[in-house]
C-alpha cells in the first residue's frame, strides 16, 4: 500500500505544479457538461425526411395489412392507418409522418427473417378511431421511451395531433 500511496502523492504534487485549480475545475466541468448532453444525441429531431422503407418482396404472401396480427405489428400501439385512408406503410392525405420513432424486430413468417421495423405516427388530424391495434412484444416501460409506443411521437411535425400509425420496414437483422 506505501508504494501506491507514493505513487499517488508524487503524482499528484507533480499536477499540482503544472496545472492551477482553476483550470483543473473548469477541465473537470466541461466533461461533466459534455457527458451529460450525451443521452440527447442520437436522437433527430426534425433534420430531414425519414429513412425509405425496405420492404421485403411485395409478391410473398404475407398476411393482411388490416389484421392486428399482420407480422409487422409485433410492437404497434395505435390506429392503422390502412383504415384510416393511408396504407400499412404511408400516411393519409391531409397528415405528415413524424420523424421520430419506436423501432421493434419483427419475423415475417412468409421468409422467416427478422427486420427491424420503424412505427411512425402520423399528424396533423383528429384521431381515427378506427382499426385499434396494441401489441406490446418487446416492449419496455415507459421510462425507456425509443422501446415504447404509449408516446404521442407526434414531436418534430408542425402539430402533436396523433391520427394514426405506420409500419414501415427499414432493415433486416444481422442474425
């Protein structure tokens, strides 16, 4: 213990010599300012237009779009948009899509592969009513919100009015 107690004191006499207090504090402030703006950085919100859906091949039967247990909506919490006069993946004429989202993995059991599925909402008109769906595999609590879909993701369009929610294929998984 001695030696580390040295190497500790001589180290510390040695910053000491080179560096003031002052510019020690504002060091240390800085990473802690920095570190906490850390959580808010992967999220866009607002910055351009949202990714293009990957869909898999259109001609695999797949299931219909107006079920709740179409294999896209393993993690939707909402009102299709199909029965609102969009489409599983597109929103209705009068309402834009929000750019921030909840992902979840879905398997589509036409090819059996997993793909990553982006949930975004659509804006700007009173709620549907119609075609309600909440499947919840996956989900975490509200307190982890990019893994839950009971938040009005409206944020970032030019009104929080919710009307419907899209299903939009963005990837397939590594596995």
């Amino acid at each position: 213990m001695k030696l580390i107690d040295r190497w500790l004191e001589k180290s510390s006499r040695a910053l000491a010599k080179r560096v003031s207090r002052r510019h020690l504090l504002a060091q240390i402030s800085g990473l802690l300012v920095g570190g906490a703006a850390l959580p808010v950085l992967p999220i866009a919100r607002g910055q351009g237009q949202p990714a293009p859906p990957v869909d898999p091949d259109p001609n695999t039967p797949e299931g219909d779009p107006m079920d709740c247990n179409y294999w896209r909506y393993c993690a939707i919490d909402g009102y299709l948009c199909g029965g609102c006069g969009g489409t599983h993946n597109s929103c209705p004429p009068g309402t834009e899509m929000s750019l921030v989202t909840w992902v979840g993995t879905c398997r589509n059991p036409a090819d059996g592969i997993d793909y990553l599925v982006s949930y975004n909402d659509c804006c700007g008109k009173s709620t549907c009513n119609r075609h309600f769906c909440s499947r919840s595999e996956g989900e975490k609590p509200v307190y982890f919100p990019p893994k839950s879909g009971h938040i009005n993701w409206c944020i970032g369009t030019s009104t929080n009015v919710y009307h419907c929610s899209t299903a939009n294929v963005i990837g397939r998984t590594l596995t």
